[in-house]
C-alpha cells in the first residue's frame, strides 16, 4: 500500500512538522514564562513585536534545521545502520547523534574558513549548536518511528480488510 518513496516523504514530512510545531511550542511556553518573571521580579516586558518575532525565528529556525541538518542525518544513519539487522534501530540513535555533530561541526568550520579564520574558530560554535540539536533530533527520530510503525499498521489493517472484504464477496450466493 505504501511503497518506499511514498512511505520515506510521508516519514520525513510528519517528522519535520512535529519538529516545527515542537519548537514553536517550547518558544510560546518560554515567552510567556519569561513575561510572568518579568512580571515577578519587576523588570520591564518588553515591546509588543517580542513575540511575532520569537515565531518567525522559530519557525524559520526550526525549517531550516529540519531540511539542513535533521534530514539528512536521519536519512543517512538509516541507510547506514540497514546492514544491522535487528539491531539497527537501536544502533540508529547513537549513529545520527554521530552525523549531527559531523554535520554541523563541519558546516561551522567551512563557515569559519570562507570568513577567512581559522578553522578551529567553527569548533566551539559547531559543538554547541550541535548540542542545541539533540532534542529536535530526538524529536524528528522518534517521529520518523512512529510515523512508521502507523504506516505498518495502517497497511496491515488495509491488507486484512481487503482479505476478508473479498472472502465475503465468494461466500455470498450469487
């Protein structure tokens, strides 16, 4: 019912959506968690554009993360870790984690050279951001995994509909 290209865009889109909207989450519940300190401690709330701002960030952020860096390190431990077996899934956790930091390590680093630094400079910057990156890489795998384990289902039950709905068609006089 699900065939690969399908099952994979259908996979990827749920998880960057689930990322996205995560992220827009965590930004509205932080606003208004730094509004009501603001509140408590007496110190100004700032401007009204604060927020519209924070979710176009986010969203922004979050998109653009989940098409650079979450995508291809999901895609790429999972071909990877194919060889595994029954392990892979289990092996496919610490293997992005892996292509995350590679990943975002090396875009920093290139980023440090094209300004014409030294390539140790993107280090320290790469190793954070990559850090930044582990919970919406959490988010986006086990999105991925559920999404899949939906579509396993959904076929299952689409396949088993369609036995017993033409099962009963040759049991009827006709």
């Amino acid at each position: 019912m699900w065939p690969g290209a399908m099952r994979y865009a259908v996979k990827h889109a749920v998880a960057a959506t689930v990322v996205v909207c995560s992220i827009v989450a965590f930004t509205v519940i932080s606003y208004f968690g730094l509004l009501a300190w603001a509140v408590v401690a007496g110190a100004p709330i700032g401007g009204p554009l604060a927020l519209p701002f924070m979710l176009i960030l986010a969203v922004a952020l979050s998109i653009i993360a989940a098409l650079a860096v979450l995508w291809p390190v999901t895609t790429l431990s999972e071909v990877v870790c194919r060889r595994f077996g029954h392990w892979q899934t289990l092996i496919q956790i610490p293997m992005a984690t892996f292509l995350l930091f590679v990943e975002v390590i090396a875009i920093e680093v290139l980023i440090a050279l094209l300004r014409q630094q030294p390539g140790a400079r993107g280090l320290v910057p790469g190793a954070i951001a990559g850090v930044i990156l582990l919970v919406p890489l959490g988010i986006y795998w086990w999105s991925l995994q559920a999404t899949n384990k939906i579509l396993e289902m959904s076929g299952a039950l689409w396949r088993w509909l369609r036995k017993r709905s033409s099962g009963l068609d040759a049991e009827r006089p006709g």
